[in-house]
DNA sequence: ATCTGCCAAGATGTATACAACGCGCGGGAT
DNA sequence: ATCCCGCGCGTTGTATACATCTTGGCAGAT
C-alpha cells in the first residue's frame, strides 16, 4: 500500500490547490465529514491535513459552527506583499545556485507555456503557471528556509491576487508576465541571478500596485 | 470550563519550551501515551499538538519508530542564521512602530534582567532573556507576516545555540548580550529604529561567528 | 405580531479500540 | 559459532463512538 505520509501529502496538496485556485472561495465551509468520505478515509487523516492548513492561516475552524475558508484583508495583504519583495530579492544574494543550462531550460518551457496562455487566455491556467514561476525563482537559490518562508507566503495571498484578475485586464496581465519572464531569461542568460532577484522584485511591486487600484 | 483554543496553546508552548530549553535534548524520543498522561488528556489532542510541531521541524514522527526531536546540521544553521541576518534588518525598515517611552521600559526591564543574570550566571535563564529581549526586537515592526516568520526561524535554531554554551564563555556571551541591549538603548532613546535594527543584525553575525567556531 | 426560551440538528473536539509498522530478541538449522 | 527466520512488544496511524458547542427554527406566552 502507499505510504502514509505520501497519502498526507496528497491530501494536503489537494485541499490546497482547491483553495488556491478559488475552487473554495474564502467564507467556504467545509465539511470534515464530506470530504473524508470524498477521499475515502475517516476524519482523523484529514482532520492532520485541515490542522496544518488551519497552521498556515487557510483554514479557520471554530468548536460548533465549522470550518471555514479564510479571507485575507487589505492591511495583511500590504505587509505580506512588502515583505515578499525583500524576501524576492534576498533570493538573489543568499546562497544563489549557478545558472546550468538545465535552468534555462526549464524557464524556456515556463515561457512557452506563457506563449500558449497568451494565445488562450484562461485565468485558471494562469494562477498555475504564476506558482510554477515562483516556484522556479525560488529555485535560484539554495537557502532552504528562505524557501519555505517565501512560497508559504506566497499561498496565503495567491488566491486574493486571483480573485482580482477579473477586475483587471487578463489579456494585458499575461503580458506583463511575459515581459517578465523575458527578462529574467535575459539576466539568466548572462548568469546574473542578483539581476533576476531585482526583477522580480520589481515586478513584485508592480503587480501589487495594480492589485491595490481595484 | 477552559476554552479548547487555551488549553491547546499551552499545552503547545509547554512542549515547545522543554524542547527549547533542551529538557528534551535533540534525538529524545517522547511517547504520545506518557505524555497524554502527564497532561490528564488522551492521545488526540496531543497529537494534534505534536503534528504542529513537526510541521515547524520541532520534532519528526515516524510510523512504528517512534517520535524524536530533531537535530540541526550545520549547512541547515549556517543558511538560517544568514536569513535571520536579513530579517532582522528588515525589522527596521518594514512598517517600524514608533518608539514609545512605554517602549523603552520594556527594554529598561530586560536591561535589568540583564543585570541580574550578569551577578548570577544561568543558562537556562539566558536562553529565557534571549527569546524575550528577541521577540522585543520583533515588536519594533508592525509586520506581522515577518514577526511570525522571524519567530519561527529563532524557535528552530534556539536549542542549538543553547547547546553550544557550555562549549563557550557563559559571562562572556552574557557581557556581549548585556552590550547589545545597551547599545540598542541608546538607538531607540534616539528613536531610530533602523539603528537598532542594524545593531541587532551585527550581533547575530557575530553570535554565529563564535558559535561556529566551537 | 413579537419576543422569548428551548430544543434539535449539525458542526468540531475528545476518548478509545484497533490496524499497520519497525525493531530486537531468541530459538533453531547449518 | 554463526546466520536466519519468526514472533512479540512498543510505537505511530486510523476508524469510530461519544462529548461539547453553536446556530436556527419552532412553539408558546405576552
């Protein structure tokens, strides 16, 4: 049989895509009984899995009334956003990993993925590819706490900045994406990975000034 | 009765200071059964307590094994004394609280505290100064994203720099730190928090310099 | 009609019995 | 003497029954 901590994982991975994604939209109430029997085990795993999720601040449970979906408000989404940028940056000066052709590799097929989103627009898809390219720049550096800190920072604000995508202009978002994403090919190329943290950490800025316009 | 939420924070920080504080030195082995019983409690609520601290690092569970706390190699210290560096230099930076005389008598009575440990070394309570004269620092800025993040980080490594007291000058570190906060005295009676940030920076820099040199 | 009190339903939290798993000891074959 | 198989013990993981809590609606008094 598969391992138990496989399984967790699984199951943690899962809930939390569905939150990320807005497939639970923040003030959602789960259920402990449904979703066990959805995934056919008892409360008891999946209770672990909501406890972490509740841990990082996605879930909020209350003795009685339920477990809810979390939202997250204008002041909190201002300080985790300041503090993503210095976290973007740092990226580029702790620890940086060399720049192997297997990088740019898997950045070209980042970027053609954001070819095939520009010529099909679909916000879904987008949210995905923004977490695979954090996730990629994260990788340039091998400071494993730093790691963890900026992507669970990361996914407590991914679904507020999803949920605004359609206020904002899809079409000219997945530009601005792709401009990035250019760039950072740019500064990879010459193996300037502090470069690329700056980037990033522009981009970082931009993006939530939009955000805040909405 | 007591409300649920209490009774699992303390229970928590009850653990979590015994690990801290090495009652439960790096590889112990903890049993769910003994300790449900020290509390007056049943195996799940413990458990739940347990899974947070395995998911901050504090401890690793394995199926049939048993529960241990965890140690912390030198590569892993090495890249989480780096981020802290930069952490606690943002603390002055990100959303600084101005400082209040409120403030300093905070600081005034860790001062004092200091004085105290200084007549009557003790490296229990050094390591209890510490994370108090640690968190103060944090209380500096108002982001809590990086508070929470910067506690976290201090909580994983705290054991390990207990741990290398012994190996160390226990007055001698006691003098540095008694130095530190005088130092930072005089930033805040200033009011620049950004200076008192720096300082901090400085000396976490050099704590790890003579840590690793054990 | 309105307010009040109570209860029933459903939610999370807790206790406990059982399953799955790993390690170590001990006996027997070689 | 040595190696190997097997089983027993203790551990964590899972399932389930029960306790506790909150909310909403209904019935009755005013």
């Amino acid at each position: 049989m598969a391992d138990a901590g496989a399984r967790f994982h699984q199951l943690y991975e899962t809930l939390r895509t569905r939150i990320c994604l807005l497939d639970y939209p923040p003030g959602t109430q789960l259920s402990e009984t449904v979703l066990a029997e959805e995934f056919g085990t008892s409360r008891t795993p999946l209770r672990r899995v909501l406890a972490r999720l509740e841990d990082e601040g996605l879930l909020r449970s209350v003795h009685g009334v339920g477990t809810m979906v979390t939202d997250v408000d204008v002041h909190e989404m201002a300080q985790t956003y300041a503090l993503r940028m210095e976290l973007a940056q740092l990226a580029g000066m702790l620890d940086p990993v060399p720049v192997t052709p297997e990088v740019r590799a898997v950045l070209d097929a980042l970027i053609a993925r954001g070819d095939g989103l520009f010529a099909q627009p679909d916000p879904r898809h987008f949210a995905q590819l923004n977490l695979d390219y954090f996730r990629f720049g994260l990788s340039l550096t091998a400071n494993q706490p730093l790691r963890d800190m900026s992507e669970r920072l990361y996914i407590r604000t991914a679904r507020i900045w999803l949920k605004s995508i359609p206020r904002m202009d899809l079409s000219d978002e997945i530009a601005v994406f792709r401009d990035e994403m250019a760039q950072t090919r740019r500064a990879l190329a010459a193996g300037d990975t502090q470069a690329a943290a700056l980037i990033r950490r522009a981009h970082i800025s931009l993006s939530y000034a939009r955000l805040s316009q909405t």
